[in-house]
C-alpha cells in the first residue's frame, strides 16, 4: 500500500480519526502535529480543508485506476467532486 494520510485529532490522550482508516491491520505510522484544536470550529475547518484535496472519489485501487488509463478503459463520466 502507498502512503496513505488521514486526518485526526488528539485529546492529549487518544488519536480521534476524522475519516476513515483505510487498513484493518497493525501498521507502523508516523504522526505529526499541525497545529492546537482550540474548537470544534478549527477541527472542522481542518477536516474541510484535507477533504478539499483530490481531483475526484473512486472505489478503484490507485493499482486498477492506473490499469484502466493504460488499457483506455478509464471512466467516461465526469468526476463526482
């Protein structure tokens, strides 16, 4: 699996993801700290702003997008945004 980052939150405790955990099993992470969530306003403008990055959703692995541009089997619709 390619890296992978998803958004989350710490309590000063426990690391709250703010999105789904895209792997089921044990993984060595790396975690680094952006900046204090003072309020839920700033926690929520965070997680809009990483959710904004992407040209489009798929249910395709990054391995069968790549597959279907090089065989020109890609998607002809446009990309849900």
């Amino acid at each position: 699996m390619p890296l992978t980052s998803i958004s989350a939150v710490y309590d000063g405790k426990e690391i709250h993801p703010l999105e789904p955990v895209p792997v089921t099993s044990p993984y060595f992470v790396v975690i680094t700290f952006l900046s204090p969530a003072s309020d839920n306003e700033r926690i929520d403008r965070d997680r809009r702003f990483w959710e904004s990055f992407g040209a489009w959703r798929d249910t395709r692995t990054t391995e069968e997008i790549l597959a279907d541009l090089h065989t020109g089997l890609s998607k002809s619709e446009p990309p849900s945004l």
